[in-house]
C-alpha cells in the first residue's frame, strides 16, 4: 500500500543494517554536503541540478554509486527478534533487485511501542520527507493516527534527494491466520519494497545516469508522474511473491496467487459491469474487495501467461524505459511503455483481460503459475 507518511530521528533506535560510509563527503557538480547517518540517509539541502532542458531538472547525488539500506527499528525488546527476519529480507532483496535509492527502513510495534518511540518514529519521517517549518506539523499531523497506520514505501519528488521510505509495523508478523506463519509478514515488507523500486524509477533516466523531476509536476505539487493505480499495486503485488519464493521462507505462494484471484472474483461478482480502466486514477471497494489490488494482481498473472518472457518485463524492463516515455508523452508515458514492453495496446488488453474475469473460476486458476513456477522465475 503506497504511500502512507510517518517517521524520526534518535532513541530507541537499533541500527541493523548500517552499510557503512557514515561520514560527510562530497561529489563533483554536487554543491551540497549530504549526512550518511543511518536514521537518514540523506542530504542537508535539496541540492541543485547538474544539468536542465525545457522539461526536466537533472541530478546526480552523492549516494548513486552504493545506494544504501538503513533498517530502523523503535523498542526492539517487544518485537520477539522479528527484526532480524526484516534485516534478512532487506539484505536478500539489495542484492537481488537492487534499489537505485537509498532506502529508510522504519519498524515499529504501533499498538505497544512506548510513546517516547512513536515520537522518535514521527520525528525520523517527518526530517526525511520535510524541510524547515514544515518538519513540526508533519509530526503533529502523524500523532493521531497509531494504530491504524498502513504500510507504505516509494519516494516522491519532493525528497528523492534524500532517497525512499519504507514503513512496516510489528501487525504484519503478528495478526495472522492460525494457518499462516510470521514469514507471512514478510509479503507485505516485499510488496512496500517493490514501491520503492517502482517510484525511483519513474524519475531514473538510464542513458543520462541521472535523476529527472518534471518541472512543471514540481510547481503545480504532483509528486509522481501518471501511472494507473491498477498496475502501481497489482505489479507490487504481483512481485511479492517471486521475491519471496525466492527467500526460502515458510510460505504457500500458489496459496496466495488464488486468493488474489478470488479477491478479485469478489469484486467482478458485485458489479453488473467493471473494467481494469476504472482503476487507472481511482482505488475503491467493489463489493468488499478494492478491484486495483486483485484484479491489478491478476493482470500481471495474465501478461505472464500470454508470453512467459513477460515475467521479467512486468518486474524489470517496464521501468527501465518508463521515464524516457513518460518525458516524450507526458501523462501517456505508461501507455507507450506497456505497449513497447509487452507488444500489446492497453486497450486491446483490457477488452481481453476484461473477458477473461468473466470465466469460471477453474478457467482462471488454470493460468495460474505453481509454486516451482514462481521460485524459477527470472527478472535477469
């Protein structure tokens, strides 16, 4: 679930996952001195741009060459070494699917945790996404809502300077089925993190190795360029599971695939008419189900059965091209790199996947890869 804001600064903080460099530094054609402390990975100023056309601002920052990993974790003593479960997965998946910004990981038990450590959690955010003034009313804004706090990841362009967030809570391991096991957690920890995947890319320009903000998103408060909410998280959805089949964990993959499946049949059977492209700019319940996440989820499961060399260009080579389409065809870009990445109109697909919710359901299952499918699976 993208993107949902909260964060901090000092005590009760365990680093797990430092990566070294913790010193000041600088970089040529970087002005700005950035602080390598692990509760922020991040710069002291938003620095200014290398280079500029009619569009964009272009930057290259300090942290390019090795994008960190921090792993922030609050009253480490009440979360019963699930930290080490979050530093395990976070390590895996740096060297598996690289991030190409450096990542704040924030963990934290919102039900239990001591107030003192919801302050520092807050205050930690809230210095990473803000500047100046605005840092004391982003806490204020943050303190009502403990205890129902969603997790979230992904990096706007107001602070990509200081790289991406990601906030997962103790309720991921804890609240789950008698049949399930903590590593179930862990689906969620893969799902936020493939946010922060997608959204760098959306500013990351291959052949310039820079970083691109769209001027004109900036002045007007647009933080992210035009991408449907169906693909945003039906693809983190749909990569959770290969990056945790992967991971050794105790997890029933082809379990979930069907149950996003039946998600979204719920969702198709309280409706007399529903479409994917209802959910391009809107996210909301069909039935009881929000359509986005299930159908989105089965979306990619369709691409994968149409071509089994889509797998690598739904996690991978989609983004890789994004941000060039999207400079060339402002708010369409998505569309031409679907259309370029799986040899397909948007609309076109639609109308197909659109009828393929339409059938039963041992026609739909049938698509479905098996576990060994989604552990084999390759994105390189």
């Amino acid at each position: 679930m993208m993107k949902n804001f909260f964060k901090k600064y000092k005590s009760n903080l365990l680093i797990l996952f430092a990566l070294v460099s913790c010193s000041k530094d600088k970089i040529e054609n970087i002005e700005e001195v950035y602080n390598f402390t692990c509760s922020g990975l991040s710069y002291l100023t938003r620095p200014n741009p290398v280079d500029s056309d009619n569009t964009h601002d272009y930057y290259e920052y300090a942290w390019q060459a090795d994008p960190k990993i921090c792993i922030n974790v609050y009253d480490v003593s009440i979360l019963g070494g699930r930290e080490k479960k979050v530093q395990a997965s976070m390590d895996w998946v740096k060297l598996n699917l690289p991030n190409i910004v450096p990542i704040n990981v924030f963990y934290i038990d919102q039900f239990n945790a001591s107030q003192d450590a919801k302050t520092q959690f807050d205050t930690d955010f809230c210095n990473l996404i803000r500047e100046g003034n605005e840092v004391e009313d982003c806490i204020k804004e943050s303190a009502e809502s403990w205890g129902e706090r969603s997790y979230g990841g992904g990096v706007y362009n107001t602070y990509l300077h200081n790289g991406a967030d990601l906030m997962i809570y103790d309720d991921a391991f804890t609240s789950i089925g008698s049949s399930e096991t903590e590593d179930t957690g862990i689906r969620y920890l893969m799902h936020e993190y493939f946010h922060t995947f997608q959204t760098s890319h959306f500013f990351f320009f291959e052949e310039r190795n820079q970083f691109g903000i769209n001027k004109e998103n900036f002045q007007t408060g647009k933080p992210l360029p035009f991408i449907p909410i169906w693909m945003v998280e039906g693809a983190a959805d749909f990569a959770s599971l290969p990056l945790m089949a992967k991971q050794d964990l105790d997890f029933d993959h082809y379990k979930y695939a069907v149950s996003f499946l039946d998600e979204a049949r719920r969702s198709v059977s309280a409706s007399n008419s529903i479409s994917l492209k209802d959910f391009e700019s809107e996210n909301y319940r069909v039935g009881d189900e929000f359509y986005a996440y299930g159908g989105g989820f089965m979306a990619y499961v369709y691409l994968w059965h149409m071509n089994e060399n889509n797998f690598k260009k739904i996690i991978k080579d989609f983004y890789t091209i994004f941000s060039e389409k999207e400079k060339l065809n402002p708010g369409n870009g998505w569309k031409d790199a679907f259309e370029e990445s799986f040899n397909i109109s948007v609309e076109d697909f639609y109308k197909e996947f659109d009828a393929f919710m339409l059938q039963d359901r041992d026609s739909q299952i049938s698509i479905i890869k098996s576990t060994d499918a989604w552990e084999n699976a390759s994105w390189n």
